[in-house]
C-alpha cells in the first residue's frame, strides 16, 4: 500500500459528516494524491467505496494501521465528479 499523501481524521464522524470533511481536506489536490481516512462509522467500509465510485475517485481498500484504527484508502483521479457542497452523496449539478 502507498503511503498517505493526506490523512483525514473521521473518528467518531457519521459518514455523512465524515465525506464532508474529506471532500474538504482534499480539495485543491493533485490527480494521484492518496489519501487515508481514520473511520469509526460502521458504515464506513460501504459508504466510502460508494462515495469513490459515484465520484471518480479509485478505492483502494482497508490499510493495516499499526496504531489499532480503522483505515482506508483511496487515490484521487483527474476526471473526479463534484458533489453538492451540502450534500456528499449528490453530484454537483
């Protein structure tokens, strides 16, 4: 597994929370950029690759953490699709 360009720290976010946050943090980001996310969500190992697919971002999957958390990976991509900004889980229109 790559390293982590940018780690974003969801612990104890809900995934809606959570992707707002991450959505945030790599704004401005290069294409190729990896990045990690801290989750606490029990939700997270299904709303993070959905997130990815419906955005354009490549999941990468769970990383072994040797601090115990729980974290996954994901690598941004030029032809990423924009959300609503107050609404994570709808494409910007």
């Amino acid at each position: 597994m790559n390293p982590a360009d940018i780690t974003v720290d969801g612990t104890g976010l809900l995934c809606v929370t959570l992707l707002l946050r991450l959505r945030k943090e790599i704004e401005g980001a290069p294409p190729g950029t990896v990045v990690h996310v801290v989750a606490t969500d029990p939700a997270a190992p299904l709303d993070l690759p959905a997130w990815c697919h419906m955005t354009g971002h490549h999941y990468l999957g769970p990383v072994p953490d040797p601090n115990g958390r729980l974290l996954y990976a994901l690598r941004l991509t030029p032809e990423a699709r924009p959300t609503r900004p107050d609404a994570p889980w709808h494409p910007a229109t």
